[in-house]
C-alpha cells in the first residue's frame, strides 16, 4: 500500500507480469466523484510490466 497525494495506492498482479494498480481516499467515508458517480475505489486499467510502473501510472490518475 502506498500513499499519494488524499489516495491510498495498491498494486496487484494479474497473470505473469501484468501489473494493475487501484486508488481510493484514504478517508474512506469519503468516495472519489467522476462525472457524478461515487466510486469506493478506481482500477487503474493499464497493464504495465512491473509493480513500480503500475504504481506511476496510478498516481499520474488522481491528478489528470
């Protein structure tokens, strides 16, 4: 788990070195708001072939 910014950051492995990351608020009473949906947590949806290149792209999300 890595911290960033208001977001917890956690990176998971799915199948051989394809490597995903998701982010929520750290207050987790707190859901994060895109176009007016309330979501607990976001899925970074790039493959990326190590845990620290998924772990980039996720905190490049929370302020694109």
């Amino acid at each position: 788990m890595y911290i960033y910014l208001d977001f917890e950051i956690e990176t998971f492995e799915l199948g051989t070195d394809l490597w995903h990351a998701c982010f929520r608020n750290i207050d987790r009473s707190r859901p994060i708001m895109i176009d007016g949906i309330e979501l607990g947590k976001v899925h970074v949806g790039v493959a990326c072939p190590t845990s620290e290149a998924a772990l980039v792209d996720a905190r490049a999300f929370p302020t694109a």
